[in-house]
C-alpha cells in the first residue's frame, strides 16, 4: 500500500488539528517551524511497508512535542526547586535557580553538602545548620570548606 508523500503544505490542516488536540497553545507558528523539521527528518526516513506516511508523521510529531513537554516540565521543576530560597532583592529570578541547580548538580556534592548547601543559602547559620543536621559547627564549616572547593573546580574555565 503506497502511500504517496505529499508537500508540507498539504498536511497544515492536520497538523493544526493534532496541535489543539494535544492542547499546545496559540499561535502555532514555532511549532509550524519544528513540524516542517520533523517533516523532513520524516521524509527521510519512511518505510512505505510499515505505515502511511501521514500516520509516521503524526507519531513523529506527536513523540516531539511530548519529548519538549517533558523537558520543560523539569525545567519549571528545577526553576520552583529553588525558588523558594530566593531573595527579594535579586535582579533575575530565573537566571539565579538555574546558577544553583548547575552548580547542585555538576559539583558532584554529597547528599549531607546538598543539604548544607540548600540551608546555607536559604540564609541558615552554621549553628543553625549543625542543630539542624544534628552534627557539629566544625563538620559544618568543614562541608562547606569542601563545597566551596568543588564548586569553583566546578566554575574554572580551562
């Protein structure tokens, strides 16, 4: 069954629907911009033995859009991860959580000096962390002695 690959134009009517019906939000014009790439990768690659070509498109499409939902779905996680330790005062909100979380996550810290981490910069003091923890002052500054050390290692440039 021969399924003949029309021009990308053709399949905008099909493409607007599936767009409301997984609910993306207007204007579709970027997401008219990725389909047109996803219709080509699309074009490539079909096996007219498997499927029409219309159906491989729309499952192409469909796993695209669900792999960005996804992703800016951990990002807003992230970004809200540690936004509940943010100053009044700063002047990019969005642009600080994402520093911490890189810094969280590329540092290689400890879970006790992710702890550390997050009380610290919440504005907790050593004592405050240590009675928290339930370990001493000195292992406190020690962690953070050790996260200070990963953490510009993290940030050098080479």
């Amino acid at each position: 069954m021969k399924d003949p690959i029309l021009d990308f134009h053709a399949y905008q009517r099909l493409i607007h629907s599936h767009l409301r019906r997984w609910n993306l939000p207007e204007p579709y014009e970027d997401c008219l911009q990725e389909s047109y790439l996803i219709y080509s990768r699309c074009v490539e690659r079909y096996d007219p033995e498997r499927s029409k070509f219309s159906t491989f498109f729309i499952q192409s499409l469909y796993r695209h859009f669900q792999t960005m939902n996804r992703k800016n779905h951990r990002g807003r996680e992230a970004v809200r991860f540690f936004s509940i330790h943010l100053h009044p005062l700063e002047k990019d909100p969005l642009q600080e959580p994402l520093l911490l979380f890189d810094l969280h996550h590329y540092s290689s810290l400890t879970l006790m000096e992710q702890v550390i981490f997050e009380q610290s910069y919440a504005g907790y003091t050593v004592n405050q962390i240590a009675q928290l923890t339930g370990v001493s002052p000195s292992t406190i500054k020690r962690a953070r002695k050790q996260m200070k050390r990963k953490v510009s290692s993290c940030l050098s440039v080479e």
